[in-house]
C-alpha cells in the first residue's frame, strides 16, 4: 500500500513510501491527518491504481463515552467515508481502521485495546456490509498499538509493540523531504481559539457589557449602523498593524499571548460586536491572501478567546473568520476545527455552516476569493496596510506574522460597503433580551445544507493584496485532503478533537 495524497495521485513521478506492516501503518498515521488523533476512531479508505493499494479520503470521529453509542458512530463514520468517496468519483475498495485512546487512571494499553474491541469489531462489520472489507485495524495506546487482525505474537505480541520514535521512520523522512509538517494533537490547536477564563475574562464580560450598551442605539439607527461598520473596521485595521509590527514570540501559547497584550479590553469588545453585523463580517472576510492574511488570522484568534461568559455566542464570528481565512491560505486542519468551533458557539450560522461544508467537500477557496475581491472599490487607503506576516498559513513553520524591520507598510484596496442590510446579528447580548434581539434579526438559516451537522467544541487598510502561492506535496499541510466532515461525540467529559 502507497501512501500518496489524492491531490497528487495524478503525476507519474511522484516519490511512493510502501507500507507493509502493522508497524508501518501505525507509524503513518500522524502524515495521514497531518496531526496526532486523540480518543478517536480513524477510518481510511484505500483505492486499487495499478494493483496496488493507495490512500484516499480519511475519516474521524471522537470515540462516543457509552458502548451503547458505538454502532451508531461506526455506521455513521463508514458511510460517511464511502458516501465522500463516491462523490469524488472513487468507491473505497479496502479500509483500515485505527483506534486511538490513552489510558484511564489505573488502566493499562492493552485494557485499552481489550475494552475497545468491540468498536473494532462493530467497525469491520458495518464496513463489509457494504463489500469493503477491513484489512487492518490498529488499537493505538500508552506508546503502544495492537493488531485486531493478525494473532501472530511475534509481529503483534499480546503486549503490544512500542512505537518508533517521531520522525525516525523511512515515512517520516520522505514526509520531511516533501515538506509535509504534522502538528500535535488537535486539543492544542483548539485551546488557541477556547475562551479566557479568570480574572481576565471578568473584565472582558465588563467591557463587553459597557460596549453593548453604547453601540445598541446605533446598530438599530439605519443612519447610523454603516457608522459602526466603518469603525469596526478601521480598528480592525489598526490591531492589525500592531500585530504585525509585533516581535516574534517562539510557540504558539507565548505569540497568543503577546497578541492578547496587545489589544485592550475595549478594543476587543468593540471588534466582537461590531463583527456580529453580517456586511461588516462579510467586508472583514476579505483579509484572505498575501500580507494581510496572518495579522488577520491572529487577530479573530484572539477575538474568539475574548467571547467569555454569556457572549459565548459572539464566538461563532470570529471563529469563522478565523476558519475562513485559514482555508484560504491552504491549512485545512485549522479551518475545519475553527469552523466546527463557529457551529458549536451557534449552530444556526449560516456563514460557518457554508464555510464548513465547503472545506469539507474539497472544494477550491478560490471561488469564493473572486466573489469577495468583485465585492470591493479599487481605491486604497493611505496610512495604514497591513505588514507582512504569514502566522497560520499552512507550512510557514513560524508562529509569527511579522516581516523585516523597516519594511513599509502596504496600502491595500478599500472594500465597498454593502448596501443597508438587515444585520446578522445584535452586537450586544446584554443577556436574554439582547440574545432574543440577536436572533430576531438574523436571516433564515432553516435550509441547512446536507450533510454538515453542528459540532460540539470541547489596519487603516482595507482588505486586499495578491493570492499567496500554495503547494501541496503529500498529504496537504496542516490536515489530509479528503477527510470527511464527521459528528463526534464527547469523550469521556472531556474536550474532545474536533
């Protein structure tokens, strides 16, 4: 079996890693999704190309708490798999399965493996029902994996085989080579997007609260509200200047945490709620390519870590941008968990939802790239733009933004504003009676589109700029090409991957 992205399954001369072993199939895991699963059930489908087996579409789901959830998640999960692969034209003709949970207290791997062979078992069962049989099923615990299917005990002992180190198999040289990067586990990336809590987050709410009860005479003012819109983003315009003349901070825990100094409470609380104004959103949206695109993607990071307390909702903005622009510059994984995040924060948001589902279905961000760069005037705003800054485009390897000291700033295209429109939402949830408010205006979302379902989580410058040349080599940086849109289910109480 040849582990090659779909995206690439096209050229002749592409290098091949043959995997043949358990060992190796477990080892390959990680260069699959382009991170390391948690508590989850991994699927991934395998295509017949000259007579052998290849890659293709993965899928992932959050192992459910209860046995008694455990049919239901592997039907769900195969079909979807199959169901994604038919849509791209390429039936599965073979899967493996992996099963990924680490030990309760007092339990060991191998309990693991023993108390999950009944969902390995559901797994392979619901998978031949539909004529694609399992042809390995891994259990993946405490540094150790199992074997479901093979019984050989020198190969698959009863006490399990250790792990190879990280990158020091033949797979994780050629991934390097092809400059495929795997991040840690999806908890990490998702505690970038969490909500404060503490202290901090009290005086947050207080902002937010005193922000709320000055802008909500103006939002409902039609003379008024493209006002709001302007200031919204003039400010955000400024943070993102800030952000980017930034000094680099190494990790991502120390660079959120200097992007979280650089903006005050007010600042922040007058960004969220400006934001849950569906034009103002949408003009926002346009900070998507080249320079603009990481002071951007930090800067709806730490908006979304400042939706504390009852404005949890105001979440799904934010995190939507966030999703969007991260899709935008190539890194899947990040846009799917944020994006996810957006649908948990409110299910019925119809900017996240479409995001989602066309993040999922592989479709090409460029598309909605055109319609965004049509939507702006082609005049520039002078003393502001944005400087360089790439933190979050898939394989920058930098957890900064942030070009060479004394390089100038860009001015960039001024967007056109939206004609009055009814606003997506009310900027201040000043608790139940400004929550009601905020929903009344928002549009219909009843028509949902098939097959996304809600998901759980646990400068002066206008936008513009030119597109940021992508690649793609292996399996597509920051996440696998092909993974399918998946329900998961909480894990154990705990925050489960998205």
């Amino acid at each position: 079996m040849t582990n090659r992205s779909e995206a690439r399954e096209a050229a002749d001369d592409d290098p091949q890693v043959t995997l043949r072993t358990p060992a190796e199939l477990a080892d390959a895991l990680p260069y699959l999704l382009g991170h390391r699963p948690e508590d989850s059930i991994v699927l991934a489908a395998l295509y017949d190309r000259d007579g052998q087996g290849r890659f293709g579409g993965r899928a992932r789901l959050g192992i459910p708490a209860g046995p008694d959830d455990w049919p239901g998640a592997a039907r769900e999960l195969v079909r979807g798999l199959v169901a994604g692969g038919e849509r791209r034209g390429t039936r599965p003709v073979r899967m493996v399965a992996y099963l990924c949970q680490e030990p309760a207290p007092g339990e060991s791997g191998r309990q693991v493996m023993e108390r999950l062979r009944p969902l390995a078992q559901t797994l392979r069962l619901e998978s031949g029902a539909l004529d694609i049989p399992v042809v390995e099923a891994l259990c993946i615990s405490d540094g150790r994996f199992w074997s479901y299917c093979h019984d050989d005990e020198v190969n698959c002992p009863p006490e399990g085989v250790p792990m190879g180190l990280p990158g020091t198999s033949v797979l994780a040289a050629a991934a390097a080579y092809a400059g495929i990067q795997v991040r840690g586990s999806l908890r990490e990336l998702r505690r970038r997007l969490l909500p404060w809590e503490g202290a901090a987050a009290a005086e947050q709410e207080s902002a937010l609260d005193a922000a709320g009860s000055a802008l909500i005479s103006r939002i409902f003012d039609t003379t008024r509200r493209g006002d709001v819109a302007e200031d919204t983003l003039d400010l955000a315009a400024r943070l993102m200047d800030r952000l980017a003349g930034a000094p680099a901070a190494s990790g991502t825990a120390a660079a959120d945490g200097r992007d979280d100094r650089l903006i005050t409470h007010d600042e922040a609380a007058a960004l969220v709620l400006g934001l849950q104004d569906r034009t103002t959103r949408d003009r926002a949206a346009g900070w998507m390519e080249g320079a603009e695109a990481g002071p951007a993607l930090r800067l709806w990071r730490a908006l979304a870590r400042r939706c504390v307390g009852p404005y949890g909702e105001h979440a799904a903005a934010p995190l939507s941008l966030a999703g969007w622009v991260a899709w935008s510059t190539g890194d899947e994984l990040e846009a799917r968990e944020a994006l996810a995040m957006a649908l948990g924060a409110d299910q019925d948001y119809l900017f996240a939802r479409l995001l989602h589902q066309a993040c999922n279905e592989g479709l090409d961000p460029e598309s909605i790239r055109r319609c965004l760069r049509t939507d702006r005037a082609g005049g520039a705003v002078t003393g502001g733009g944005v400087q360089g800054g790439t933190e979050g485009a898939a394989g920058s390897g930098t957890d900064d933004g942030g070009v060479a000291p004394g390089a100038a700033a860009r001015a960039v295209p001024r967007p056109r504003a939206h004609p009055a429109a009814a606003a997506d939402g009310h900027p201040a949830r000043l608790r139940t009676r400004h929550r009601a408010l905020r929903r009344a205006v928002r549009p219909d979302a009843t028509a949902r589109p098939e097959g996304v379902r809600p998901r759980t989580p646990m400068g002066g410058a206008r936008p513009g700029g030119s597109r940021a040349a992508r690649g793609e080599a292996g399996v597509a940086r920051g996440g696998a090409r092909g993974e399918e849109s998946i329900r998961r289910e909480p894990v154990r109480g705990a925050e489960e991957e998205g």
